[in-house]
C-alpha cells in the first residue's frame, strides 16, 4: 500500500471518497445535507480549472480556517473538495463520478458554472474526438468497477473464514482492558457521546491503492496486521463505540476491499491516537498488534490452501483494477487536452476571485 502524496501542507487531506460496484461513495455528502454549510457546486467539464480553482480558494482562505482538502481517487493530484468547518462552507466539483446537484438551489447551495468560460464553437469542432475519448474513458471505468466487484467477492470469501475462526471473547477482552486504558470518561460529557466522523484515508487510485499516512504523523498508532479482515472490523468498531460511550470523537475510514461498513482505519484525535490496518511496513513506526492471536489457528490452517488462493486472486485482480484506472486517467488526459484550449482562463480567475471574496466575508 503507498503513501499518498499532496503538494502542499494541509494536514486534514483525504480522498473524496470510493468506487464500489454499485456506484461512488463520498460521505461529503452528509455534511452538504446535513444543513449546516453553504455548498458551492462547480460544474464544468475536464481541464477547465475545477482543482486550481479549488486550491487558490484553500490557500487564500487558510489563515480563517484550516480547510479539509478532498483529493479525486481518479486522479490523486488533483482536488475534488474543500470544506472550511469554521466557516461551513463546501466547495466541490460536482460532475461525475460525484455528481452532486443542489436541493436548495441558491438557498444552501450555489451553482459555480465554468461552462460559460469556454468557446462553445471550439468544444463542437472537437465534438467526435470529445465523444469518443468519454466512451473509452466510462469503458475503462466500467471494467474497473468490475475488477472491484470480484475483488470484494473473494475477500468476502476470505472474510468469512476469518469470522469462522475468531475468538470473539478473546477479541472483546482485549479491547475491554485497551479502553480502559485509552479512554478516561469525561465528567462534563456524562451525558453527551462522542460523534464518528466518516473520512476515506485509503482508496484504489490509477497510481495504485494509496493512504493519505501523514495523517498518522505525530500519533501513538497501533498497526493491525490482519490477513483476514475479521479481528480489525471488530476490533475497530467495538473500539470506535468504547471510544465515543467515554466522550471521545472517532474518524473512521471505510474499507474499500470489502463491501458495506467494513473498518479499515480509526483516528481519536484528542488522544492522538490511531489504529490502521495495511501493509505500512516502517514507514510509520508504529506499535504492533497481531490478529493471529484472536484467531483459532486450528481453523485457519484447514482453510490455508483456500485463503491462499483467494489472496493470490485479489493481487491479480487488483493489479488489474489499477490498470484500468490508469487507461481510464489518460483518456481523461486526452479529454482535458480537447477543453484546456477552447477556455477564456481570465474568466476562470475572476469566478475564483469572486468565491474566494464570498468565503472571506462569511
């Protein structure tokens, strides 16, 4: 699994969010609903500065607030969203694979159109090629989305002899004596749980599956290295409900090998501290916890040759997978190219200007 890399100093960076087979999943989208943020909607095609736009905005606006930045799992160097909590506002792109189109129009969401920005008579010249790059480039994306289907099929599989052979009791004693330690109830929040926050730190990419680490920096983290998915789930969200019984605000992110709710990472920020699942290796330095010893090995070693194929499998596939990403961002590329050329880039400037005036003067 690499490391995501961002070019710039934004701490609180995070994928927009993530493939499955049945459709993008972002959890932005609870915070446009949930009413408390004016959302800015940009819509315009590929290369007409949606990203650019996005990190003047964050960069011109930081000294008000330390904005979280949404990077595209499509492309990792280019933005999707910024959210300023202090501020409650939300800019995203709102073209697919996130479309995102505004309830209230005008009332808690704004419309940013570029498509005023471009020379229509260009884009219609170009009209065949354009056509054609996007049918390849949602072609690719389709067999994508099948690679992913099969690889969360088989780690179903494999998720399955994991449950099959874990020691629940062992596994929750654990956690018990952990909390204990970790959490000290809050006597001013007696009454008030702590809230879990959804936020994608990992996620398939054309460059590969990568996690957003630097997230982890300066944090006590705990790495569970688990082969089987079953011990980290269970782990994590048995601890992520200790953590918000006692007071404390969890961040929690999906994991995208699997289906459903899956756990994959878990950051208590105000005990900085983190618990992530992945093959990190040293590059975090961080404390060890073995799921084998939750696990009836007994169990698992009549299961061996089937979790061995199965894992075989889902390298296979996932290299495959990535493949797919990485034809479907250089047709995007190509797509870019066709609509660089057709815009008035002055325009642009002077919409980002605007918003960056309307954000300051909230």
């Amino acid at each position: 699994m690499a490391t995501a890399n961002t070019d710039n100093d934004f701490k609180k960076t995070y994928f927009m969010g993530y493939s499955t087979p049945n459709g993008f999943v972002t959890h932005l989208r609870d915070d446009i609903e949930s009413g408390k943020f004016t959302t800015y909607i940009i819509k315009g095609g590929p290369g007409t500065g949606k990203s650019s736009m996005m990190k003047k905005i964050a960069s011109q606006v930081s000294d008000l607030d330390e904005p979280e930045i949404y990077y595209c799992s499509s492309d990792p160097n280019s933005l999707d969203a910024v959210l300023f909590d202090k501020l409650k506002v939300i800019i995203a792109d709102g073209t697919a694979p996130h479309v995102i189109e505004p309830t209230y129009p005008g009332a808690r969401e704004v419309l940013v159109d570029l498509g005023e920005c471009w020379n229509l008579e260009s884009l219609t010249a170009n009209k065949l090629n354009i056509i054609d790059a996007t049918n390849r480039n949602q072609k690719y994306h389709a067999l994508a989305k099948k690679y992913l289907s099969a690889i969360i099929s088989v780690n179903e599989d494999i998720m399955s002899i994991g449950d099959s052979a874990l020691d629940s009791s062992k596994t929750d004693a654990y956690i018990e004596r952990l909390s204990s330690r970790l959490f000290m109830k809050k006597k001013e929040c007696d009454d008030e749980s702590g809230k879990a926050k959804f936020r994608q730190i990992t996620s398939f990419t054309p460059e590969g599956v990568l996690t957003f680490s630097e997230l982890f920096e300066g944090l006590n983290v705990y790495r569970i290295e688990d082969d089987c998915f079953a011990v980290t789930d269970r782990f994590l969200k048995k601890l992520a409900q200790c953590a918000c019984d006692n007071g404390y605000d969890v961040l929690i992110s999906n994991n995208v090998f699997l289906s459903g709710s899956t756990y994959q990472h878990m950051i208590i920020p105000e005990i900085k501290t983190a618990f992530v699942s992945g093959t990190f290796g040293e590059l975090i330095g961080s404390t060890k916890i073995n799921s084998m010893r939750f696990y009836d090995k007994d169990v698992l070693r009549d299961k061996h040759k089937r979790l061995m194929f199965d894992q075989e499998i889902v390298k296979e596939l996932t290299n495959e997978m990535i493949t797919a990403l990485k034809t479907a961002k250089e047709i995007h590329d190509e797509l870019e190219s066709y609509y660089i050329k057709t815009m008035d880039f002055d325009k642009v400037n002077a919409i980002c200007e605007k918003l960056i005036s309307r954000v300051r003067n909230r």
